[in-house]
C-alpha cells in the first residue's frame, strides 16, 4: 500500500521539479498533503450519506474531483502557489457548505475553518496565507452576524445521539488531519535539523581542508611571485629584442621597398628595349605577341629590326628568369642592334654565330669566370624576311619555327647549340630558306608555354599538343589567337599550379 502511495506521489510531481531539490521537497510535500485530504474526502463521503448532508455529500464529491483535477495540473507544470490557493479554495468551500448545512455558528465543522488557512500558510505563502485568514474570520463574522439576527439557516442534525456522534466525528478527522500536518512537519524540521548537523560537521572538514589548501596556496603563491620576477626579468629581455627585431626589420622592409622599386624600374627598362607592337604590326598583314614574364621581370625577349631592304625578327629565351634573366635580356637585345644595324651581318646563321661568340665574350669581361665554366646563355629563334622576294631565311639555337597552312604544321627546328655557354666542340647554326605565300602562318616561341605542369594528369603541355592547337586556329586573326592561347594556358595551369617559365609566343602573316 505504501509502495502504491509513494509511485502515486511521484506520479503528480511535474518533470521540472525533479531537477532541483528544493522544488521537489515543496512538489512532494504539497502533493503528499492533497493525497492524504483526499484520502480523507473518500473516507468521510459515507458519513455524509448517513448523515443525510445532501449538500455536504455533493460539495465534497465535487471537491474530491477538483483536487483530482488540480493535481493533474499541476503536474502540467502549475504553478506551485496557485495550486495552494486551490487547496485553500477546495477546504475552504468544503467547511463553508458544511457548517451551513449543520447549524451555522453553532457548527462542530467550523473549527475546520483551521485547515484552509494552515494549507494557505503553508502552500500559498506568508502574504497570501494572512488573507485567508482574513476571510476566513469575515466568514465566520457574518454566520454570527446571521445567527445574532436569527436568519434560519438550512442544517439537517437535530436528534442528541446524531448530534453527538457528528461532533466526535468531525472532531476526530480534523484532529486526525492536524496531527497528520504536525508530524509531517516534526519531521521536516528533524530533516533540517540533521541536515544542518551534518552540513556543520562537513563544514568543520571543509575548514580544516581549506586551512590546508590556504597553506598550500600561499606556498604557490611564494613560488610564483619568484617565477613573476624571473618573468619579468625574460619579459624586459624579451623587449629589448622585439626592439631589436623591429628596428632590423623596418630596415629590412625599407631594403624590400628600395629593391621592389628597383625591380620595377627595371621592367619598366626592359619593356623600353623591346619594340612597340605598333611599330611592329605595319610590316605584317596579322601580328600578335602572347608575353607572360613569371615574375616582374622576363627572361624572354622578342626583337625586330628593319635594315635595308629586310626585316628581322627574334624570339629569345635567356638562361633563368626574374632579375638574372633580365639582364640576360638587355645584354641579348644590346648585341643583335650591334651585330645587325652597325656590324650589317644579315644571315640568321651568321648573326648567331657572332651574338654566340660576343655573348661568351662579355659575360668572360664582366663575371671574371674561367671559359670553361660559363653557363649563362640563351635559345633564340631568328627570323630574316625579304618580302621583294617572298622568302623567308631562319636559324635557330634550340628553339624551332612553326609554318602552319592547310597541308599542316611544318616544324623547322633550330641548332642543337645554345647561344653563350661552353662548348668542346665548334657550334653550327643551320640556315633554312623558305619560299611563304599569304595562306602561310608562322610561329616562334620560348619554351615556357610547352613546359607548363597542368591538365588532369599534371603534365607538361608538350610541343605535340602546341601544334595541334596551331593548326586548329591558324587560320583565326592574330588576336583571337593569342587570346585562345592565354586562355588555353590558364586552363591547363589551373588554381594549383603555378607558372612553370616566362612565357613568350609570337606569331605573324606576311
């Protein structure tokens, strides 16, 4: 029976509750004190019968259903304080019928007035708890009020052994109820008293503990201010080198802006040399020039020249990139001015035959290196037009010519020999002459975009795959191709890579 009670108890204490202790002694003890009223409501209903308390009968069904009800309430998460109120209501309802229907002031069941105020103090609160008390003194004024003006009231006991009977009972059941809220409280109060007595005695290990951390704390304490100190002797250490550092490192970006200044300049220096395409496109029927240094500066160059009755044009692809292949530029660009427009050496074979020997002979001056270890040079690819009679002469060190017309791509390829560098063996510059027509394209190229790391396998683009490419587009203007071709390139690159060489394509129609 007593499992039965505790499983109905937890029954109504709302999900919330259970979380803190607090409200769940409150949910336990106000849901504890409606079951065992309640309890007492079905117990007495028959006594109600026997009495012939119609009214009585019917108040206390209906409030037998009403805490029903407000239990499942407040299990929904009603509030605590409303629901003493309604217990309040519920027992102060109950007692008024009752005493109405059983002779008014003069009523055994008026005393029970007590229980709708103890619950109210108890559930309701302090302030609520006075209020009812006030009504329930006003109620009691008026039934004496009633009486004095000798008002009939409705009561139902009139023989001397029902009267006698009803009295004991009624007296017993709120003897019976108060006793009940009495020792229910007693031992609430013996809880709190043994909790206070052991939260004293853990309070007194909890002293004697915090005496033995306190200790512990001011060694620590001792020990850090030491630490402190030797910090803040590394800390002022520490700050006299990020002074330091700060001051080699403004000198370091203000020698980074000196060289980045410098390295513009000398762009700006290179891009000078090298021929306007303007000045350029007036000799062709189509021009165009894809021209992607790596970095700020090239190592790739082109030149043209107009000298008598021909026209020359080069493509160059000197040793290294950024600052070293620049200067290759400007030495490369120096000595095809000299040998061509002042010396007036017009073979292509011959012209690289002397650009080979100057090249070796001025980085021998200006380096001081021993012959046999200069490796500072260049692959070029040079052309010589006479349009008079449509002929086109070239040589090559290590970079080829592409003719391009619907029979296909005819690659005429270059010396095996480098222009500069040492060599054991004397260095041959071939010379091919060709015979063009309008319906011929040409090309000339440094190796950077046949080198380029890219596409789904991370290769290099190839020469094989240069060429297909021209053939498609050859017969395209001249700009859309070099448009097609620096798309072709990023495409291949992709976001991963990054540019392998200078880049430099040149192509015409003459």
């Amino acid at each position: 029976m007593l499992d039965f009670f505790q499983k109905l108890k937890n029954y109504f204490i709302p999900e919330s509750h259970k979380t803190d202790v607090l409200l769940y002694k409150k949910a336990e003890n106000i849901v504890e004190a409606t079951l065992v009223g309640l309890s007492l409501l079905i117990v007495i209903l028959p006594f109600n019968v026997y009495f012939n308390l119609s009214k009585t009968l019917l108040a206390n069904f209906l409030c037998i259903v009403f805490l029903l009800a407000s239990l499942y309430a407040f299990k929904k998460e009603l509030s605590l304080v409303i629901f003493g109120n309604i217990l309040s209501l519920i027992a102060y309802i109950l007692v008024l019928v009752a005493t109405l229907e059983t002779r008014g002031i003069y009523s055994p069941v008026i005393s029970s007035f007590l229980v709708a105020s103890i619950i109210a103090f108890l559930y309701a609160g302090d302030f609520l708890g006075i209020l009812w008390v006030m009504l329930i003194v006003m109620t009691i004024l008026v039934l004496a009020i009633l009486e004095a003006a000798n008002v009939k009231l409705p009561f139902t006991i009139q023989e001397v052994q029902n009267k006698i009977f009803y009295n004991t009972l009624v007296n017993v059941a709120l003897i019976a109820f108060v006793v009940y809220l009495i020792r229910f409280y007693v031992n609430i109060l013996k809880n709190i008293s043994k909790r206070n007595f052991l939260k004293t005695e853990k309070m007194e290990k909890y002293n004697q503990v915090l005496a033995e951390q306190q200790a512990l704390i001011e060694n620590k304490n001792k020990e850090l201010l030491k630490l402190y100190e030797e910090y803040d002797k590394q800390n002022k250490d520490l700050l006299l080198q990020k002074e330091l550092l700060q001051t080699q490192n403004d000198e370091l970006n203000r020698a980074y802006a000196e060289l980045i200044d410098s390295i513009y300049y000398t762009k700006r220096i290179q891009e000078a040399l090298l021929p306007s395409i303007e000045v350029i496109k007036p000799h062709f029927r189509d021009f165009m020039i894809l021209y992607k240094p790596k970095e700020i500066l090239s190592g790739d160059f082109y030149w043209f020249a107009e000298v008598n009755e021909y026209l020359f044009l080069a493509v160059a692809d000197c040793t290294g990139h950024g600052i070293p292949g620049a200067f290759m530029t400007v030495i490369g660009n120096d000595l095809l001015n000299r040998i061509i427009k002042e010396d007036y050496i017009f073979s292509p074979s011959e012209i690289l035959k002397k650009l080979d020997k100057e090249l070796y002979k001025t980085l021998q001056k200006e380096s001081g290196f021993k012959l046999d270890i200069i490796t500072e040079g260049m692959d070029i690819a040079l052309c010589r037009i006479d349009k008079e009679s449509s002929e086109i002469c070239f040589a090559g060190a290590k970079r080829p010519l592409f003719i391009v017309n619907e029979t296909g791509v005819q690659e005429i390829k270059g010396s095996r020999f480098s222009i500069g560098g040492s060599s054991s063996v004397e260095k041959h510059f071939e010379e091919h002459r060709y015979i063009y027509s309008e319906n011929d394209a040409f090309y000339m190229s440094s190796d950077g975009f046949t080198d380029q790391f890219g596409g789904e396998y991370d290769t290099k683009f190839l020469t094989t795959h240069f060429k297909e490419k021209l053939k498609i587009n050859y017969h395209k203007p001249m700009e859309y191709q070099r448009l097609y071709l620096n798309e072709l390139h990023e495409t291949w690159r992709g976001y991963i890579n990054e540019q392998t060489d200078d880049i430099l394509v040149v192509g015409f129609r003459i």
